[in-house]
C-alpha cells in the first residue's frame, strides 16, 4: 500500500476536499494530479520547508523568504492553497473551523464516534 492509499492520520470530509486538525479544516491536494507530477510537488515542497528551517536557524531573512514562496508555490501546485480543485461552485472553508462551516454536523459526529 503507497503512502496515498493509507488510511488518512487525521478525519476526511465525506467529499474528500479537506482533512481536519485540532477542528480546524484543511485542503487536500488535488487528487487529479498524476502521481509523477505529485511526488515532484512534493518533493519541492519538503525542499523548501528544509530551506525555511536553516534560513531561520541562520536568521538568513531574504533566504527565509525566497524558501516560504517557493512553499507557497508548491502548495498551490498541490492544490492546498490558491483556486480550489472542485469545479461545482463550492466555496473554499480551507483553514476555518469546522464548527462554523457547512461541515459542522458531520464533524460533529465524528467527534462523538472518537
């Protein structure tokens, strides 16, 4: 089983569009993207965080912020910030709380099954 087919660590919304953390809703990559196209996405992703990481630990400021843009790019690539993925109008709650969203009931449910 790849790392995409494992079981999400964190609740899924029943349509797939966001993951949550401590009730807060956050934005799934794109799953149409192709799995050659992800990994780079991906890698360029985790490449940058590393930079951000030593760019901070160095107090290196101009390096600090070419390394977040380029984490901004990637996430964007990835779907997860930027235009939405979905094409059915719905409005993005990316970084919202689930409580104060359309997915309040469901969330709701799933905090009482935990």
């Amino acid at each position: 089983m790849t790392p995409s087919e494992a079981e999400p660590p964190y609740p899924v919304t029943p349509d797939g569009r966001y993951f949550v953390v401590r009730g807060r809703l956050w934005r799934r990559s794109n799953p149409a993207l192709g799995p050659r196209q992800r990994a780079t996405l991906v890698e360029a992703l985790m490449r940058a965080r590393a930079d951000v990481r030593r760019a901070l630990r160095a107090g290196a400021r101009d390096a600090e912020r070419d390394a977040r843009a380029r984490v901004h790019r990637a996430k964007v690539g990835l779907g997860e910030r930027g235009p939405v993925w979905w094409s059915d109008g719905a409005p993005d709650f990316n970084r919202k709380m689930a409580r104060n969203t359309p997915y309040a009931e469901w969330y709701s449910r799933v905090m009482r099954e935990t």
